[in-house]
C-alpha cells in the first residue's frame, strides 16, 4: 500500500498502543492542585508545560527573532500575539509615521506595530516631538494607526479572511479574491504632475500616456489618500525592491488598506532578506493605496471617481477609486520606464527566459498576445514575464513575481502556471464551487480578465536571481485577430523597429454578443500606457543596444489563422511553441524564406512540428480575395497609425530612420 512510508511497503498500526498512549484522567479529589509529580502519565506521554487554556496559545507561537535586538521600553510596540516580522522597529515606524504624515496638519498620525485586536499592551509610539498649538490639534492626530509591515503570506491569509469580503482558500491554496467594481486598469484615469521639470521631459499630447495635473490637484489627492488611510484601524505596509539588478535597485514602499494588496505586492515585487529589511532606510518611491475610497471630481483635473496620480518630484504615486491590484505593478512600471532611461538603461514590456546555454530571448507584446505564457517554458529559466531592464550588462527582471491570466486555464497546455497556483498566490476574480473550492477557469461571471500573482520562484526553473546575459533574439508578439500576420516571419532591424514603434496587436471586442469585428490596436513600444518620455527614445536605445549585440528581431502571430476571428481560427499554442523552440535553437535562422507582399515580411518555408500550409496565411485562407481585402486593410490601419511617427528621427543615425519609414507596408 501506498503512502505509509513504511520501507517495507508494510503498514502496522496498534489500538492497543494508541490507546495507552492517552494520557490518563485523574479522579483523584483532593484540595491541592495535581502537580506534575502527582499526575500518573505513562512513557509516551509527555509532562505539559501549561496549566489555562490561554498559556496553551502562547505555546504556540514562537516570536520571530529581530536581526538586531529590540530596546525594552523604547517606545517601539510590538504585538505578542498580533503579526510579526523581524524588522528593525523603532525605525521603520518613524519612517512610516513621516510617510503617513498629513502635509496640512502639523502632528503626524501615532503609530503603532501589530494588529489592533491583538492582547498587546500598547504603549506610546515617539513622535516628531513638535510643541503644536491646542488650536492645531485635530482628533485624528490623537488617534493610533496601526502598522502591519511587511506581513508573511501566512499572516496575510487570516487578515484577508477575517477581514475581507470575498476572501476563500481554493482547493490547492491559493487565496482566492475580488478586486471590486474595477477588475482591469483604468488608463484614462492615469494622471501625472507636469511641472517645469517633466514639462519638457516626458512625453504629453495625442497618443500620450500621460495626462497631466498640477502639484496642487495632487497634494489634494494625496491628502485625501493619506487621511483615508489613518482614519482606519491600521494599513499595511510593504517595503520592498524592483529591479534584480544590484546596482540599480529601486526601494519601493506600497501603504495599501487591504491585505488583498500587501499580498500581491508582495509576491509582485522582490522580496527583501530580513537583514536588508532592517536596513532599509528611506524609500525611493511610495505608493499610497486608498483604493477604496473614490477621488473627488470636484478636483481639478478629476473626470471620474477614479484616479491614479504620479508625481515624480515627490516620488509618490496616489491611488483612488480602484482596488485593481494590476494598478501597482503597472503605475511602478511607469516610474521605471522614467528612471532607467536617466541611467541609460533601457526598461521594456517584455518577457524574457534564458535556455541552458545561456541564449536569453524576450518577448514583447501587449496584454494578451503571449509574454507571460510563452516566456514560462519548461525547457528553459524564466528571467521574468512581464517587466525588464537592459543595461551595459544584460538583462534584469524589475519584478519579484508574475502576473498571469487564468481565463480558460488548462493544466495540459499550461502546466508550470497551472502548479503556481497554490498556497501563497492571490487568484484574482476568478468563480469555484462554493463547497469544493475548486476553481472553474472557464468561468467569466466576474470578468474576463481573471488572474494569479505568485512569487516567480513558484515556477521550478525559473533563474534567481532574476538576470541574464544580452539577448540573442527579439521576439514581436502580435495576437492578429485578421488573421493576415504570418505565424513567423524574420525581421531586419529596420523592420523591427517598425514594428517595434507600431506596437500592433489585434484582439476581438466582445466574444459574448457574436462575431464581431477585430479591432486593431496600436501601443508604441508594445506598451504605450507605461511609457514616460517619447517612444522614438526607447525605440533608439533598443536599435542601439540590439545593433551592438546582434540579436535578431522576429514576428510572431500568437493570433488567427485560415481567416480573421469568426471564420478562421486561433493557432494553436502547441504550434506557436514550436515556432518560439525553432527560434530559440537558431535552427529557424537556417531555414530558406520568402518574402511576403504588402508587408514583405521574410516567412520560412518550414518549421520542425507546425503544418508547413499554414506558414503563409494566404494558404491557410480559403477565400483569396478576403484575404487580400483584409490585408490590404490592416496595411493601411498600419500606415494610418504611422504617421505621427514620420516627422521623428530615430537617434543619432538618419539613415536608419529612412529605413524604418521604408520598413512598413508597400502598396
Ligand atoms: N498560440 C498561442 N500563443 C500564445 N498564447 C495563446 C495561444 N493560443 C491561446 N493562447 C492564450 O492566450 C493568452 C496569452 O496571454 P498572456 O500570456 O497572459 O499574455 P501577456 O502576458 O502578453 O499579457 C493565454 O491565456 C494563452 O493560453
Ligand atoms: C498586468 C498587465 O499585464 P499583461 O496583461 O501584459 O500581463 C496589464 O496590462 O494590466
Ligand atoms: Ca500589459
Ligand atoms: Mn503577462
């Protein structure tokens, strides 16, 4: 019989002892208290240490040890039976204390380490010892917020579920929850303070990410945002970093209301060791997440109950009216994408994997097109799946975790993210029987966009610390719902860049209400809605560093074949895989290729495992002439978009930038 551990394969089990081993009752009456001495226990039972119920729990649970001792009576309150982590104490509350602080009032909120139903006794927390006027004194500055930093997993599965609606353990252990009302990012509702610095720095206009506010709109939403939070029981904070590589690490600080948030920053970012936890001082950027509580659109420049507010000069981002985690993540990516170009490091929306011989690839692509999907791959380390750096060096994951979508999940198909999801990932909006817990990936009640955030190291072959050596190959995910992309074509690298500025993906509107059209979308950089400065000066860096190295730029349709959505088909993911290995192999660099017209994309008579009939989509097609109508349409969507770009020059080489413009379609 299985599952015994028995070397023998025999399996043994006494009554008799079991029964012998109850530690037996006493009936004995008498005034004194049994002692240990007058309790008559056998050889198997061991004496107990406790004599109420409430010395029982204590028992339980052992005190982390700090990396540096505690002082007695230093102020600094540390719950006996709330959460704890070993951090440095006094320290980390006085810098949260100054994060919190309102900037109107003179007193900062009072502090205080733990949970605020734990036993523990509760004594003063130092403040900035300011003598205010009683006239300045306001209730909330009287009030204690209470500080869960830095919480582990375990911790912030009994928060979630004593505190939060929505909040179950699935059947393999992933904590199941809601985001509320918004379950993706809210892209218009990004602001960001142009002030004289970032006027003429960042990118602003048509096509913009980034819609401006003023300093003053975004005090005013942060003051909100930081009331919001004091006026609670407690918040939690996480300190934590970005970026795997050493030399430009980034320390980050998330202030978020709910342990749905602290959770999947947790697993999203790096996760500092204790000892870098005690020393890590002052952060470089913090998040104040009150996503809960909406914005006020009677504030300048508020066009919705929702705001996300980046203010580079403070290094603060304000979220309002949306519990989107995603809007974290994202807004930090935002932020990268303004400090690594500083230090001429060049930041992408990118997956990326390295294969035993140390072959890295990345893979851009907007959302849905396949970063996250293709880059988890057995055969190979994943560096990351969604967030990248490429410095003098190589390459470095910015995040600590992935992010990926569960919507129709299967365990054949995608088996390293099915076994990620297990104790310790938050598992976004996803529905699961109300007795089982077992979740049902195909159901889209709550939303389409249902996701996992877990830790990377949940995906056995993933490489930590998270960086690489330069890329060999640039892989261009497009998901083309026209079905009129090739599943593969080799790019020169004025092609790739074309494409790389154009950011083409297609996905289909809405699969509920019936066949409908597919619609195009243009993100420059694969990633318009994080990018700060204009995309031609990511666009150069990469010409640059990918010239340098001599990687190869590839396209990949991750999208339909045989005809557009309704009539042809999605390819299959076992095909695209093997598209990605011929790649990665650099057997695809040998094949012999032709090149296609309108787009003249170079596509390889044969890959190794994929039905050489539908290399070229107009084979795939049964109606030629739809196929060259919805060609010829997506070409001119193509060259529509284009446009904008034409008057810009692409670094320091014009004739590069002449041939970017050629590199488009012909027609
Ligand atoms: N041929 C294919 N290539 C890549 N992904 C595919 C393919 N067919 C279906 N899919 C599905 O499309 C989705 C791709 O999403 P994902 O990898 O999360 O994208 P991203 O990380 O770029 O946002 C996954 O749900 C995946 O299962
Ligand atoms: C989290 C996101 O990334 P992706 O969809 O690319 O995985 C997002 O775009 O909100
Ligand atoms: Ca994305
Ligand atoms: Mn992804």
């Amino acid at each position: 019989m299985a599952g015994n551990g028995n070397s023998d394969g025999e399996f043994s089990f006494s009554a008799a002892a079991a029964r012998d081993a109850l530690a037996r009752i006493t009936t004995e009456k008498g005034t004194k208290a049994p002692t240990s001495t007058d309790v008559c226990h056998d050889d198997t039972a061991s004496p107990v240490s406790f004599q109420t119920i409430d010395e029982l729990h204590s028992l339980q649970k052992k005190r982390s040890a700090p990396t540096t001792p505690l002082k007695e009576g230093g102020g600094v309150v540390i719950g006996t039976s709330g959460p704890t982590t070993p951090v440095s104490g006094e320290s980390m509350l006085q810098s949260v204390s100054a994060s919190l602080a309102s900037l109107t009032r003179e007193t900062g909120p009072k502090v205080i380490r733990g949970d605020p139903t734990s036993a523990a006794k509760v004594s003063h927390v130092p403040q900035t010892p300011t003598s205010v006027p009683a006239t300045d004194i306001s209730d909330s500055a009287l009030k204690f917020t209470h500080v869960l930093h830095n919480l582990s997993p375990a911790e912030l599965y009994e928060q979630a579920i004593k505190y939060e609606q929505g909040s179950f353990i699935t059947s393999t252990g992933a904590l199941a929850t809601l985001s509320g009302a918004k379950t993706g990012r809210s892209p218009k509702d990004k602001r960001v303070v142009k002030d004289e610095t970032t006027a003429s720095e960042l990118w602003w206009g048509k096509g913009s990410p980034n819609i401006e506010m003023d300093e003053q709109a975004f005090l005013v939403n942060r003051e909100r945002a930081v009331d919001y939070l004091n006026s609670l029981d407690k918040v939690f904070v996480n300190d934590q970093y970005l970026n795997w590589d050493p030399e430009n690490r980034i320390k980050v600080r998330i202030v978020s209301a709910r342990a749905y948030h602290s959770l999947f920053m947790h697993n999203m970012c790096i996760r500092p060791t204790p000892e870098e936890l005690e020393n890590f001082g002052t952060p470089d950027f913090t998040i104040f997440n009150a996503g809960k509580f909406p914005c006020n659109r009677y504030t300048h420049y508020m066009t919705s109950s929702t705001s996300v507010d980046i203010n580079l000069a403070r290094r603060e981002m304000v979220i309002l009216g949306t519990q989107y985690a995603g809007e974290m993540k994202k807004g930090l990516f935002g932020v990268m994408h303004y400090l690594m170009p500083k230090r001429k490091i060049l930041s992408l929306h990118s997956g990326c994997n390295m294969g035993k011989d140390g072959d890295v690839a990345l893979f851009f692509g907007l959302s849905g097109t396949g970063k996250t999907t293709l880059s988890t791959d057995h055969n190979r380390y994943l560096i990351g799946d969604d967030e990248h750096c490429w410095s003098e060096t190589g390459v470095s994951n910015i995040e600590g975790g992935c992010y990926a979508k569960c919507i129709d999940l299967s365990r054949e198909k995608e088996p390293d993210i099915w076994n990620a999801i297990k104790f310790g990932t938050v598992l976004e909006n996803v529905v699961f029987d109300e007795h089982t817990r077992e979740v049902d990936y195909t159901d889209k009640s709550v939303t389409e966009n249902t996701r996992a955030a877990y830790p990377i190291e949940y995906i056995p072959n993933s490489k930590i610390p998270c960086v690489g050596p330069h890329p060999k190959n640039v892989i261009l995910l497009a998901c083309d719902a026209f079905g009129v992309l090739p599943p593969v074509s080799k790019l020169d690298l004025a092609q790739t860049m074309y494409h790389f500025i154009s950011g083409y993906t297609a996905l289909v509107a809405g699969t509920e209400e019936g066949v409908k059209e597919p619609r195009a979308t243009f993100s420059a950089c694969f990633g318009a809605a994080f990018i700060m400065l204009h995309p031609t000066k990511y666009a150069a860096m990469l010409a640059e560093k990918m010239q340098a190295q001599g990687a190869t730029g590839w396209l990949v349709n991750t999208g339909w074949s045989g005809g557009s959505y309704g009539s042809g088909s999605r390819i299959k993911l076992a095909y695209t895989r093997k598209i990605i290995d011929a790649i990665h192999s650099g057997s695809l660099l040998s094949a012999t290729y032709q090149k296609t017209e309108i787009f003249g994309l170079e596509i390889p008579n044969e890959v190794e495992g994929v039905p050489s009939e539908i290399l070229e989509p107009m084979n795939a097609w049964e109606d030629k002439v739809a196929y060259k109508e919805t060609l010829l349409k997506l070409a001119g969507l193509f060259r529509n978009n284009f446009e904008t770009f034409t008057s810009h020059k692409i670094g320091e080489d014009g004739k590069l930038t002449e041939e970017i413009l050629a590199a488009g379609p012909n027609f």
